[in-house]
C-alpha cells in the first residue's frame, strides 16, 4: 500500500458538475494509519462573478 502524502490541515477541493461547476473544500483533520485520512468540509463563499471561482472561507 502505497502510503499518501496528505498531512494534518492540508486542504483539498472536489470540482464537479455539468451545467454548473460547483466545488467542495476540505480539510485533513486526522490521520489514520498509512492509507486514510479523516476530513472535514470546509465553508465556503462565492466571489465576484467577474473572478469566476470559488474561494475558500476561513473558517478553521
């Protein structure tokens, strides 16, 4: 098994969608063994439509 190179407080973020694009912010809060990570969603809010991305909220 491959061991991942995720560590606590690192912050990843899921683009899906078709029509619309919608992203998710996440934050490793725990670490389990080699392969696993614990996460939580983070908030987030939508910036100006002229910037056109989603940015992430501080609020960890």
């Amino acid at each position: 098994m491959i061991k991942h190179p995720l560590q606590i407080n690192s912050i990843l973020y899921s683009s899906w969608g078709y029509d619309q694009t919608n992203i998710n912010f996440y934050q490793v809060i725990e670490l389990v063994g080699n392969a696993t990570v614990v996460l939580r969603e983070l908030a987030q809010e939508m910036a100006p439509l002229q910037k056109r991305k989603a940015v992430q909220k501080s609020n960890f």
